[in-house]
C-alpha cells in the first residue's frame, strides 16, 4: 500500500463535467467517427503498462497570473489503473484499482468513491489508462505535431474544455488541462520510467476516522458490511 499523501490543488483537474451527456447527433457521430488521431493515441498508452513519472504543476488564470503551483508523482498501469499522488503543498490523492477510483483529501478528511464507468466524466487522467471503445469515442482527438488535444463532445456543459497530452518518443512530457473559465493547470514531469508496480498499490486503504462520499452506483458488500 501506498503512501496516503496528496493536495488539494488537483481540484481543477478533476471534472469533464457531463461531457458524457451529449446529444443525439453529436453522439452518433462521435459513435461512427473515430480519428486516426485517436487510435494512435490510444496506440501510445497502452506503452504505460507499468509507468512512473514525477510532476509540476502550475496553474494560472484567464490573464496569465499564476494562483498556484504543486509537486507531485503519478503511476500508470494498463488498463484501468492509476495513481495521481500530490505531495506539496497541500496533500491529495487519486487512485483507481480498475473497478473503482478514490478520491482522498486529507486536509478535509474525506474520501469520494466513483465506479470506474463514472470517474471519465470526473476526473481526464482516468482517460489516460481505459481501454472501452464507447468511452473513448465520446472525446473528439486531434493531432498538433507531438501534442494531442482531447475534448468533450458535448462543450456546452463540460467543465473541462480541453486536455492536451504532449507525448515525445513514447515519453509522456505535459498534461495541460483548461477549464471553462480558461483557468489553464500545466504538469510538466520528469524522471519518467517504466517499472512492474505491485497489485497491491492502486488499492486505497481507508484512513479511520474520514468522511466517506460514496458515488458507486452499486457499494460492495462483503459479509454484509459495505467494503470501501
């Protein structure tokens, strides 16, 4: 089990908001429609199977000011798993297993848990590491020479307006990410590698004490207790 550290900067990045919930037309053509630009990106993904990288983040206002900055580290692990670790100032952390994804901040000292289906319209990262062809063709994927740009579908109630991955010689270099209000959250990592992560790390042991906002569509029970 991993370290629980994080921060709450990582607000900013954690909603596409209903991107999902597009309509009818722009969905059928979303369903019809997959880019080349999109099949090579997620051609380039499936590399992070086993996948660690350190990051900064900088995030700056609509005229450029910058509100805040944060340090952190990340961990990818095909399909379904990750770990998006902020370590200063403030601390937070997102984890998926494959089936579910936790979202714990300490300085609130509560935990939000999604299904996996969900946490695509919660939080771009969880993107990065699926591998469901209907997810997918609900972000339209461009090409702009090592960067690619994601977006909703459906813009007219995302949150999240774009995502841009910069991705260099199967290295993952930048992930920006703009919200509505053109609030724009840069991470620009380093000492990227590849590794063989235990199971064990992408499971979220919960803290005693925390509140827990459970989002699952249906909780998980063991020996009739609901299992966190």
């Amino acid at each position: 089990m991993i370290r629980i550290i994080g921060a709450a900067t990582m607000i900013v990045a954690m909603s596409f908001g209903n991107a999902v919930y597009a309509n009818t037309n722009d969905t059928t053509q979303a369903v019809n429609e997959v880019s080349a630009a999109s099949l090579e990106l997620q051609n380039k993904l499936n590399v992070f199977d086993g996948y660690q990288a350190n990051f900064k983040q900088v995030v700056t206002d609509i005229e450029a000011n910058i509100i805040h900055q944060a340090d952190g580290k990340l961990v990818f692990k095909q399909p379904g798993k990750f770990i998006w670790e902020v370590t200063a100032p403030e601390e937070e952390l997102l984890i998926s297993n494959g089936q579910y994804v936790w979202w714990y901040n300490p300085f609130v000292e509560q935990v939000s848990i999604f299904d996996v289906q969900q946490a695509v319209t919660q939080t771009p990262f969880a993107l990065l590491v699926s591998k469901d062809p209907s997810i997918w063709k609900q972000f339209s994927i461009s090409k702009e020479n090592n960067i690619y740009v994601i977006t909703p579908v459906d813009l007219s109630q995302a949150q999240v307006i774009k995502l841009t991955l910069t991705i260099i010689d199967n290295d993952l270099e930048k992930i920006v990410i703009t919200s509505r209000s053109q609030q724009v959250s840069e991470y620009t990592l380093s000492n990227q590698s590849k590794f063989k992560p235990q199971e064990d790390m992408f499971e979220f042991e919960m803290p005693a004490g925390i509140d827990v906002d459970d989002q699952r569509s249906k909780a998980e029970v063991i020996d009739g207790n609901v299992s966190y």
